[in-house]
C-alpha cells in the first residue's frame, strides 16, 4: 500500500489493522463465543457479508482499508479504472474458491456466494455514500437563484443563457451540484420565491473539482 497508493493509504491501513485486531481480540474476551449465535447458515452468511461490506465501503471511501486482499483490490483499482467491489472480487477469488476443496462444496459454494455478494454491496455503500444531485435550473432571475446557491448552501454554480425554443425568449441556465439535503432546500425555496423555474434534478456520484472528489 505504500510503494503502490500513497503514505497516507499506507498509514490508515495499518491504524485500521491494528485497531480491526484489538476489537477482535476485546470482543472474543468480553464476548466469547463457542458456536454460531444460530444454526440458519443463511442467515449467518447475510450478517457476515453485509456488515463487513458496509464496514469496507466506508473505508474504501475514506482511501483506507484493513490490509490484506483489500490493498490488492485498492491496487488493481488504481491501475485499471475498475470499481473496488469488482476489484475485490478478482483479488479474493482464488481464496474463496479455495474452501471447495479445503472444506467441502457446501462452504465453498456459500464463499463464493459471499464474496459476490460483498463485491456488489461495497460498490453501492461508496456510491450511496459519494451521491449528490446535479441540479439545472432554467430561469429568468439568475440572480436570485444564484445568490441563494452561494451565499446560503455555500456552493458553486455556472450561469448561461438560452432561448426557449417555442417562445424564444431568453431565459438562463444555473447549473450546480448540491449534496441531497441542499437540494431539497433549493427546490423549497424555488417554489416559494420561483414558482415559474424548470427545475432538472438527476444523482451523481463521480463529481471532481473543489469540495468533491479529488482527481
């Protein structure tokens, strides 16, 4: 992690290591547990994939991890554009597949299950987490709506004109990103103080530049 990412990957990982292991070591003596809380294996498996996917796509997200397959899986994305969950997958693969001739074909399968599962899973707690909406407002008071954007949400916006293709008249085009929140307040205050505004809401979840995801 860190000759192939960076120092601070490098640094998290290994705080996330030590603290992963402690927990562990705290909780099997203050909890210690002889055998499986149930006998569903099922249900077993769905709490083994999801929390720990969960707990991954949080630090995947904040360009950290708990070592192991993780920092193949943050290498491979580095270098091949693919999203960690996948990378995940192809890092954890030959392990999982391992319990079909470890153990037997019943844990092998649930494996192999498990490591798909938590692939999708982790791809979809960074991209839930990563989510804003990208907002174009078609209006005819650019300042208004402007103003209320910068000085009251603190966020950026682009200003354009356009022309209304069926009436021709000149309106403007505000576009900015705003986090989910945000937007639920500047569509309140749009219908309060802009009720004729076309408002175009779509989610996002690769947005570079200044108060984003760095590049």
């Amino acid at each position: 992690g860190f000759i192939f990412l960076n120092k601070g990957f490098g640094l998290r990982t290994v705080y996330c290591s030590l603290f992963y292991a402690g927990l562990i070591q705290f909780f099997e003596a203050v909890v210690p547990l002889s055998a499986p809380l149930t006998t569903n294996k099922m249900l077993e498996a769905f709490f083994a994939i999801i929390l720990p996917a969960l707990g991954s796509g949080i630090l995947f997200n904040l360009n950290s991890s708990t070592g192991g397959t993780d920092i193949a899986a943050m290498i491979l994305k580095k270098y091949t554009g693919m999203d960690v969950g996948r990378a995940l997958l192809l890092s954890d693969i030959i392990i999982a597949g391992a319990a079909l001739f470890i153990f037997d074909v019943e844990t092998g399968l649930f494996s192999l299950l498990g490591l798909v599962l938590k692939s999708v899973l982790v791809d979809s707690v960074i991209e839930s987490l990563n989510r804003r909406k990208s907002l174009t407002v078609i209006t005819s008071q650019p300042e208004l709506v402007c103003q209320y954007v910068t000085k009251t949400l603190g966020r950026g916006a682009t200003v354009w004109e356009g022309q209304g293709a069926y009436t021709h008249q000149t309106h403007y085009v505000v576009l900015t990103v705003l986090s989910r929140g945000q937007a639920v307040v500047l569509r309140r205050y749009l219908k309060e103080h802009d009720p004729s505004a076309f408002l175009l809401v779509s989610n996002s979840t690769e947005i570079f530049g200044k108060g984003f995801l760095r590049a």
